[in-house]
C-alpha cells in the first residue's frame, strides 16, 4: 500500500493585518505549538498531521502564523493566515489558508470504515476538493498592499496527498523564491517576482549586497526565461542565472563568517 499520509518528518515535498516585520526576512518566529488545534478535526487524523507538519515548518522557516482572519471565504469556513519571507530575497509573502469544516464533517463520518490507498485518495480528493484552500499573495511595500500570487496547489492523480502538505511545500517554494523562480512550471512566480524584487531592493530589504545592475541582470534572466522557445534554451538560460545566485549566496555566507 502506497502510504502518502506517513511522510517523514523534515521532508520537503482576504486580508489579514500585516506584522510589524513584515519588510524583514523571515527569522526569530517560531513556538506555535497548538495554535491551529481548533482546525483539527476528530476522525480525520492525516489531516491533523497536515497541520502539525505545517506548525512544524512555519517553526523551522521562521514563519508567523496568524487564526485572528477575516478570509471572506464563505459559509462553514475558517481561515488562518501563514507569513513569512523569501530567505534572500527579503519579499513577504502571505499564505491566506481557509479549511471547510463541512468537508471535513463529511469525510470523517466514514473515514474509519477503509484502508487509504493510491486510488481512493484520488477520488476522494477529487470530490472533496475544499478541504483546505490557500491563496498566495505578496506585500507591495510601494502601495502597502497585498498583491496576488496566481499559484495554488494542484492534486496530482498519480500521487494525491492531503491538502495541507500542499501548504508546507508552498511555505518552502516562497523561503526559497530566487532559485523556485527558476522551475520552468512557476511561471506566475517568475512575473511577480520581477515587480517584487526591484521593490524590495529600493528598500534596502533584499539579504545580499545587490547593485542595481545584479538585481536588472536577474530580471532580465527571468524575462527570458518567460521567451525561452524551447527546453534546451530555457535550461542554459536558468543555469546561467543559477550561478550567479549561488554566487551572490556564497559571497553572503563569506561574510557571516568574517563576522563571526
């Protein structure tokens, strides 16, 4: 039996108010031990591991997570916001979460009655497909607004998983945005990225010491990721552009360690 729901601990796979760090990058958060138990629900113990595993890396990445929302989800729905920042970059970004109490009643009634497997977890997601939603959105710090992120979390029928391991992965791909940017499916990421990023370096926000010619060099990369005609241009274009973030990280790690 393909057991998706017993992952490894540690394994990668609407509006809310806006904290007092949120230009800052993510760090000094952490401890939030038993703050989404009201989400959990009894009988459905995979998802309440969902939500422990997202305290968990919201603990480990240094993220914020907020229960006092208002999402404007709709009825028998409850919201919780996730905060945290790109680790090099220094933009910040909101996970606006909304779980449907009434999916879960449903499932629960029944859930203890078979053995999950590859095959009913695909149906079962497939028609319960609002058990946990999330949308992404980033700070405008140049409007002090939240600007939308089109990116979200998509059920594969070849390997289903709980929604909430959709959340972790997401809390991972926006801590690590410069080198995500680079994944030839985050497409939307990339566009919003070349806004967020010369916002960010204006007010002094990003992790590195960019000049401004960095920061274009970067963008224009990411423009021509969007123009690639074909794979083999796009992946010697994001080689190209990977070298010179690991550089610019190598460079960052040589002065943590000068300092120290």
């Amino acid at each position: 039996m393909i057991n998706y729901w017993e992952r490894k601990r540690g394994e990668r796979p609407a509006t809310s108010t806006v904290p007092e760090d949120a230009d800052r990058a993510s760090g000094g958060r952490g401890n939030h031990h038993g703050v989404l138990d009201e989400f959990k629900h009894y009988g459905v113990d995979a998802h309440n591991r969902s939500l422990t595993w997202i305290i968990e890396t919201a603990n480990i990445l240094g993220a914020e997570i907020q229960t006092e929302v208002d999402g404007n989800w709709g009825r028998y729905r409850h919201s919780f916001d996730v905060l945290l920042s790109g680790r090099d970059s220094g933009i910040r970004y909101k996970i606006a979460v909304s779980q449907s109490s009434k999916q879960l009643e449903t499932i629960a009634k029944r859930m203890g009655e078979f053995e999950m497997d590859e095959k009913i977890a695909s149906s079962m997601f497939h028609a319960f497909d609002q058990i946990l939603d999330y949308r992404v959105s980033w700070w405008d710090i140049s409007k002090s607004e939240w600007e939308g992120v089109c990116m979200g979390d998509k059920q594969g029928e070849d390997r289903p998983h709980w929604p909430g391991d959709g959340v972790v992965s997401m809390m991972y791909v926006l801590v690590n945005d410069l080198e995500q940017s680079l994944d030839p499916a985050l497409k939307t990421l990339r566009r919003e990225m070349r806004k967020a990023l010369m916002v960010y370096w204006f007010n002094n926000k990003t992790s590195f010491d960019f000049t401004v010619n960095d920061i274009s060099s970067y963008l224009d990369g990411l423009r021509d990721l969007q123009r690639a005609e074909s794979e083999e241009e796009f992946m010697a274009i994001r080689d190209r552009i990977l070298g010179s973030v690991m550089h610019w990280q190598e460079g960052l790690q040589l002065e943590w360690t000068e300092e120290e």
